[in-house]
C-alpha cells in the first residue's frame, strides 16, 4: 500500500512514525495542484490538509481509494465526486478541542487584561520612569459576572464556556443550526447573543448558514466594551467590518485565529487599522499544540488502518 502525504509541512515536526509503518510513505512538505496530481498518480491513500480534490486530480490518480484530511474540515474536497468515485474520504473531529479552547481563552485574557499592552509599559521604561507602582491610566476589567455568547456550541463551543463558567461568567450561544441541542446553557437568538454579552466567542463551521454572519450593523448591537474573538473559521465575522468597528470604538477589541484567505496579505485590513492596540492576531495556530497535532497524527493512521 502506498501512501503519499502531500503538505506534510502543516504537520510541523509532528512525527509520522505510525503512519509510516503502515506501508510504502511518502512525504512532500507542500505541492502545488499539478505537482500532487503527479506525487498521487500510483497511491493508494493521500493524505493532506490544503490541497484541493477535484475532477482533474482524481482524474490524475485512479488507484486512489482513501483520502484522509489532515484536519477537520473538508470544503478543500469533492466529497460528491469522490463518491461518485468510491474514494473515501475520512476526516479527524475532535482532536484539537483543548488546543482550540486555550487559544480563544488565550486571545479572551490577553484583551480583557490588557496583557499586550502592560508587558510593552513594563518594558519600555514607562514603568520603571513612573512616579507610582501601577499604571493608573489603564485599568483592566473582571471577567466574573460577565456574559460570554458562544457562536456554535459544539465540542470546542461547549469547552470555552465550562471555563467561562469556572471563571463566574453567564453563557449564552447562538446555534447556527437553529437545532440548539445543547440543554446546559440558554439558546438564543443571534441579535440577543450581540446585544448582551461582554465576549463573543466564534465556534462554527464556514458555511452557507454562517458567511458573513456578524457584519457591520451586527457589530454595531454589541456593547462598546464588548470583545469579540474568532477561532472558528474566517469569513464568520466580516473582516473589514471588524476594523472599522474597533477603529469607531463600536467594540472595544477583537482577537482573531483564523482568516478569509489564509495567510494574510500585507494589505489586510487587519494590519492596518487605526487603533491596532485594540486588535490581537495569530496565525491560525489555535490547532497546532504539540499535543493537538501528535493525536491528529495517531486517528490519521487510525482512518487509514480502517481500510477500505
């Protein structure tokens, strides 16, 4: 059985060793559309994360009969076609759950304890030059007793708000399905979840239901000293509507994991917003934890061993 991995690079230097012991493996950090056609055309299993599965490549690749997504997410797939085909495709859901929900805690903290902003004060010589032992100018505010709305209470939705709970916030979501299954916590509606909460964490899928979501006019409902975080998928919250919803103070500040096109270009919105102080990015890293990516590793090699 040969299998080919063809952006393994994504993996980062997870190790591969369970996959690898299964059969013939081959590994390609990245490739482009007519390079993975020609890496896959005598595989039997492909792996991948970004590469798209379309008409031309499993025209390419006729022996393929497993495509395993290095990921949860699979609108980078023909799921139809491969059908058509007989070529499965299997996925890996819940993997990254702790990793996910510590990255939106981590952007949710950094913001409403103005993190960024007081480890530049201390060490920039304001501190140290200051007449008094604090910086009186900025205060932070509690999270206790706030409301956190949850966009999508899923499994990650679901974590993030047992620890806002621990943390003494009320939650509330917004079930993009419209099903609200989750009995623990109040479903409402989506213009109540803007109008009430002091946080806004985003925790659904990219699809026909959730693009553009929250644009302008909804940001313009939250409080103006709300903070809205997006560990979701891009594109859930408007991008640009975002900026100029900080640069108005229309909300007091957003924290983002994930993009519309990814990477960024230089010319995004995001970096360059007239108060990029309110504004906290990271490179949709929210899934890559050393651990997060070693079981990520392990169900891939389990979804191959299931045959097909």
């Amino acid at each position: 059985m040969k299998i080919v991995f063809l952006d393994a690079a994504t993996m980062g230097d997870a190790s591969m060793a369970e996959i690898a012991a299964l059969g013939e493996f081959v590994c390609y950090p990245s490739s482009t559309a007519e390079e993975a056609r020609a890496r896959a055309a005598d595989a039997d299993v492909v792996l991948l994360n970004k590469v798209i599965v379309n008409q031309a490549f499993l025209d390419a690749c006729p022996k393929v009969r497993l495509i395993c997504e290095a990921g949860t997410g699979i609108n980078n797939i023909d799921t139809k076609l491969c059908d058509e085909r007989g070529v499965i495709v299997r996925n890996v859901a819940g993997y990254s759950t702790e990793s996910v929900a510590q990255t939106a805690w981590m952007h949710i903290l950094n913001l409403a304890g103005l993190a960024f902003h007081y480890n530049a004060y201390a060490k920039d010589g304001r501190y140290s030059s200051g007449s008094i032992h604090v910086d009186a100018d900025h205060p932070f505010t509690e999270i206790y007793g706030k409301t956190l709305g949850i966009v999508g209470m899923g499994a990650i939705g679901q974590k993030v708000a047992a620890i806002g709970t621990a943390f003494g916030m009320k939650v509330i979501y917004y079930s993009t399905s419209g099903t609200g299954h989750c009995k623990d916590y109040p479903s409402v509606s989506l213009d109540e979840l803007l109008t009430t909460s002091d946080v806004i964490s985003i925790h659904a899928p990219y699809n026909e239901r959730t693009a553009g979501l929250i644009d302008y006019e909804g940001l313009c409902k939250m409080k103006p000293t709300a903070f809205l975080v997006n560990t979701g998928r891009g594109g859930i919250a408007v991008e640009a509507d975002l900026v100029r919803a900080v640069d108005e103070g229309r909300i007091a500040g957003i924290g983002i994991d994930v993009y519309q096109k990814e990477p960024i270009a230089l010319d995004h919105p995001y970096l360059h917003a007239k108060h990029p102080e309110r504004i906290l990015l990271s490179p949709h890293i929210a899934w890559y934890s050393v651990e997060a990516r070693a079981r990520l590793a392990h169900e891939m090699a389990e979804n191959i061993r299931k045959g097909w």
